[in-house]
C-alpha cells in the first residue's frame, strides 16, 4: 500500500497552544525493542513535537493475529501539530522503520497509533481519536497507566487484567 511519507505542518501549527497527544509504539518484527526506542528519539525530533515522557517496554502476545510477542510502549507528547498532520509524521516514522500493511494485523516492524489527541474527539476516514480499541487492549492501557494514571481506571485495567502483559527491565 502506498501513501504519503509525509505532509508538511499546517500554517496555523506556528504559533498555536500546544496540545497533549498520547501515541502507543508496537512492534514484531526483527529487533521490536530497539525499533520502538528509535522510535521514541524519532518522535521528539518531529518538528512540531516534544516528547514529554515515555512507559517502560512491555511485551505482549499478538491481539487478533499470531506471529512473535511484541514490544509495547505509549508516549506522552506535546505537540503543536493538529492531529492529523501528527498521524502524518507517524506514519512517516512507520515508514522509515519499513512499515509495511499486506493485511489487517499484519506482524509489523512498527506501529504508532495516535491514542489521545488533548481533549478531542474525531472521526473521520483518516482518524479516528480517541483510538477506538485502546479500552480494550492491556498493551495500551497498562503503559498509559504508568505515565497518565488519571488516563486510565481501575475499572478499565482490570477489564484487560486477563491479557497477559509483561514489563522489561
């Protein structure tokens, strides 16, 4: 599948409040934990972006698909990128890791899903915000938890206390 690498910001990103965004990083493929920490140093170097704090690594069996464990984190940026040129250079990232979609929950070599977008609600071909499965999902919600625990409830971490989940040292 191909697309756009990478937008350039809107005009009215230059000078704009920053808006808090919350990403979940993913991957399978070849070295996942060195592929999702480039990630996290790739993150902060987007124009536009600051990151402000990153969850420890997790690791976590495929939801909805087989293939190797993967590494999980989520990261906490401000950003004065709206959202969707915020997914723009998300995917640039992906894409820089070798991204590739040959099908639905395809092993990846990385994934960046954008989980929270300050207090906005979108939806629309190209985005859906907040990410529409992140409640259901331990590989989201327990990194989210660690670093926004006023993100996440009790109720909601123990819904997904049947998947399991591991930190890495």
């Amino acid at each position: 599948m191909t697309r756009a690498v990478h937008r350039a910001a809107s005009p009215q990103a230059k000078g704009r409040d920053a808006v808090t965004a919350f990403i979940a990083l993913g991957a399978n493929l070849g070295d996942a934990a060195h592929t999702v920490r480039a990630a996290l140093v790739a993150l902060g170097q987007v124009p536009g972006v600051q990151r402000v704090s990153s969850s420890s690594l997790y690791r976590t069996a495929p939801v909805g698909s087989t293939g190797p464990d993967y590494i999980n984190a989520v990261a906490e940026v401000a950003t004065t990128l709206n959202a969707l040129d915020l997914l723009a250079s998300l995917q640039a990232i992906e894409d820089g890791a070798g991204r590739d979609r040959p099908y639905r929950n395809a092993p990846r070599t990385l994934d960046l899903d954008l989980l929270l977008y300050g207090s906005a609600r979108i939806d629309s071909p190209e985005l859906t915000v907040p990410h529409p499965r992140m409640g259901s999902r331990a590989f989201v919600l327990v990194p989210l938890a660690e670093i926004a625990p006023q993100r996440v409830s009790a109720v909601q971490l123990q819904a997904v206390s049947d998947q399991a989940i591991e930190v890495l040292v």
